[in-house]
C-alpha cells in the first residue's frame, strides 16, 4: 500500500529529524549513526537529500557524525557502493566502511582524546557469527574509544534473530574498547562487562 508506505517514511523521517535536534540540542560532540541509514541500498533521492539537509544541521552545530553501514543498505555485491558512502564523499560524515580492520578517528574533547572506530557489517558471516572474528586494529591510544558494530549482542536478541552476534566473551577481550555501540536489534539494551559498556 503506497500510502501506508509514505506515511510510515513520514514517521521515520520525523524521528530522525528529532534524534539531530535532540543532539544539537544537548550540544552532543558526536552524532554515532550504527547501520541501516536507508533501508535499501538504492534510497530514493528525496531521502538522500533528506538525510543531508539533517547531517547540515548537525555540522553547523559543530557536531561530528561517523557511521557506518547496515544489513538492509549494504550492497549484497562487493563492488556496490553503500548510500552512506555518498556522505563521506562529500566530508559530511566519517564513515567506517572495511570489514577486517578497524580504523579509528581521534578527536579532543575538552582536553580528554577520544577514539571512535567503526567497523562495516560483512553480509557473508554465517548467522550467529562474531563479526570481530578475524578483525585486526591497532590498539588506540586514547583516553576513550568508542566502537560502532551492526549485529545483535548475545544478552539481547531475539530467539528468531540470523544475523552476527556480538558474544559477551568477545566484549571481555577487548579491553581497549570502553563503548561498544550497536546497531541492528531495533530495542535499547546496556550491559557492564568489566570495564567495557555495551549500547544496542
């Protein structure tokens, strides 16, 4: 039904333009975007431009956004680029886009150096997965580093759920890693692991 289809994109649109207006409002040094911008990854342009004229705002309030993508807009073709990708052409956002290897941005923060990584989701993990099996980084020197996953977490999915799992073991690992940030599982869930916090 194309009305119930415009109007559920209406929704979605509004949400998210609370979300930017939540951050500028809060005056948020970061705006952390984990997975699934679009829901296809073809996006119409009005979304496209939609989605620009929000990450302007942010800019303009001197808010930093990082991303990366999703299940639903990753390209099943490993030369298909991902909508996201247009952003950070354009500088408008740093999006993480490797699957093997974590890369990190620093940035200071009222004297603190703050590391944000990100790592993309490989459409080619069996379900259930570790997506940080077999990923390589350099251990960030940082006062707090920040990670952006897409994939479930082991305390929170649901019975039904097929796609990489983050395992609490993993969590215990990476001890460098103070916030792991996931996308993906469309509920909140926050779990303590030693001294790493996990955001779904």
């Amino acid at each position: 039904n194309l009305k119930q289809l415009g109007e559920r994109r209406k929704r979605l649109r509004e949400a998210f333009a609370q979300s930017v207006d939540f951050a500028i409002a809060k005056r948020a040094h970061f705006f952390l975007q984990c997975g699934d911008l679009f829901d296809r990854e073809a996006p119409p342009p009005a979304e496209l431009t939609f989605v620009a004229q929000q990450f302007q705002k942010l800019r303009e309030a001197n808010i930093r956004i990082y991303a990366i993508s999703g299940n639903h807009d990753m390209p099943t073709s490993s030369e298909g680029a991902t909508p996201v990708r247009i952003y950070d052409a354009l500088h408008a956002a740093h999006v993480f886009s490797k699957r093997t290897e974590i890369e990190f941005d620093f940035v200071k923060v009222e004297g603190t150096t703050v590391a944000i990584g990100g790592i993309a989701p490989d459409p080619r993990l069996d379900a259930h997965a570790d997506p940080l099996d077999g990923v390589t980084y350099t251990k960030p020197k940082a006062d707090v580093t920040l990670l952006l996953l897409h994939c479930g977490y082991e305390a929170s999915v649901p019975r039904d759920f097929a796609e990489a799992i983050l395992p609490k073991s993993r969590v215990a690992q990476m001890q460098d890693i103070d916030y792991f940030f996931l996308g993906d599982i469309h509920r909140t869930h926050k779990a303590v692991i030693d001294q790493s916090t996990v955001v779904v």
